[in-house]
C-alpha cells in the first residue's frame, strides 16, 4: 500500500507538474494529487513519491512517455454531448448564422473551429453537427474543427467515436438517427460527422499553430490553471481568433479584466465572448 504523499513530496510535484504543462494544484488538492501519483507508482512497482519525482527528472524517452501516462491520470474527463446547451443555443442560433452570412457575402466557405480541452470527443462532435445542421449547402464548404487534449487515452476514445448508450442518452432522437450508427453495445459518430474531426495532442502551455480561426471553446479548461497561466491561454486564445471570432468558456470561467480584445456578450441565457473587429 502506497502511504500518502508528504508536503515536501506535494511541492515537488505540483511545482514539476505546472513547469511542464501549466496544470495548477492548490494545497487543498493534495489528497486528489496523492491519489492520482499513487496510481502510477503502483503500475511501476514503485513504492516511493520522491522515487518516481526522481524518475521523471531524468527526462529521457522512457521518462517523457510515463509522464504523459501521469499527466493521463491527472485530467478528469468528464463532458457529455451538447453539455451546457444554453451555450450551445448561442452558437446555433446566434454565432454560426452571423458567420455564415458573413462568409457568403465574402463569397469565402469555410468555417475554422478549435475544440480545445477536448476530453472523449463529445464536444468537438456535438459542434460538428450543429455546424452541419447550420450550413445552407454542404458540399461548398470546408469545415476544419481542431480538438485537442493533455489526455491520450481520452484522444483516443475520441477517434474512435463509440459510445454506449448511456454516453448517447441525451441527444434527440433525429440527432440520433441522422449522425450515429447503432451497434450491439452502443452507437458510433457517422464517417460524415467524423471527417470534420482533427483529433490532435497538444499541452496549452505550448503553441499548436493554429490561427484565424472562427470560433474557439476552452470550456472547463482555464479552472485548472493558475492566474499567470490563464492569463498566458487567454492571450494564446485571443491570438488564435480571427477579428469577429467567438470564444466559448466554461459558465464559471471570465476574461474580465484578461483581454481587451474580448467582448463579453449573453443571448438569452447562454454567454460568450467576441473579438474585436478591425474598424
């Protein structure tokens, strides 16, 4: 049995875990930190914290793959198809009508869209329909949505695109039938819903390239960074949007005060933020 970690052991960790990925874990977390770590001392046959802290300072090939199975255990993934739909309400009924109108009188049919925080796939899949249900005519159009996520084993349940039934409870029947196909054990997301799909890794503490894009949703992201990091994603976001661009963050979440070029608005109950455009 793997004794808890002590308070020098928790410093090490949190200070080593927020230099590699930006991940923030206050005092009170300790107990959820020592649970997580404990996790993998165990599949390692380690029966030390400051052991495997020293494992993981080493930095070679081995070294960086384990990390990536701790930064694994640390995320939780928890989302749901359509989750907060009053946001998702905003972009049906508001954002992606606007764009749209926008786009065609520019005669310019694309739509760039970053799922960042992406967990199993629910959320950069859910804004892949109602983009398809938005379009006046499909075929003229390119659509790129980018999702992204700390977590492989989520990245990869999310290419795979299968969900049991529980996961698909939710969704409304049409939704259902038109944009899933029913298997034994649950339903997996249609090729065409799929296609739309980038499915890539990607640490926020670090640039992923990505730019002009047209909307952006962090949702339940910024909570596990520290104020500086924030600050550091809300510009990275920022930069990303093209001018007019949408970003979407979690209901408890708020660039207020973080972003000048960022203006809060609401539509019925839903929220979201906006970029400047250019006079």
């Amino acid at each position: 049995m793997i004794a808890q970690i002590s308070e020098n052991e928790f410093r090490l960790f949190r200070d080593f875990i927020h230099e590699e990925c930006g991940l923030y874990f206050a005092d009170n977390r300790r107990a959820f930190l020592s649970s997580r770590i404990g996790k993998r001392l165990l599949a390692r046959s380690i029966n030390s914290f400051f052991r495997y802290y020293d494992y993981l300072k080493q930095g070679g090939t081995e070294e960086e793959k384990e990390l990536l199975k701790l930064l694994d255990v640390l995320t939780i993934n928890e989302t749901s198809f359509f989750r907060n739909l009053p946001q998702f309400d905003v972009l049906e009924q508001k954002v992606l009508p606007e764009l749209i109108e926008k786009k065609v009188k520019a005669s310019e049919h694309s739509l760039r869209i970053w799922s960042a925080g992406c967990s199993t796939g629910e959320e950069p899949y859910s804004i892949a329909i109602s983009v398809l249900e938005a379009l006046p005519t499909r075929p003229e159009w390119e659509v790129r949505i980018y999702a992204s996520d700390l977590s492989l084993s989520a990245l990869e349940k999310a290419a795979n695109g299968h969900y049991t039934n529980a996961r698909v409870e939710g969704l409304a029947p049409a939704r259902l039938r038109r944009f899933f196909e029913t298997e034994d054990d649950g339903h997996r997301v249609v090729e065409l819903i799929k296609r739309l799909v980038i499915f890539d890794f990607n640490n926020l503490k670090h640039e992923n390239g990505l730019g002009n894009l047209d909307i952006v949703f962090c949702r339940n992201v910024l909570i596990y960074f520290d104020p500086q990091e924030q600050q550091k994603v809300i510009n990275k976001l920022a930069r990303a949007l093209r001018p007019g661009g949408y970003l979407f963050l979690g209901h408890s979440e708020s660039v207020q005060g973080m972003s000048p070029e960022l203006e809060f608005f609401h539509y019925q109950r839903g929220t979201a933020y906006k970029k400047r455009e250019i006079a």
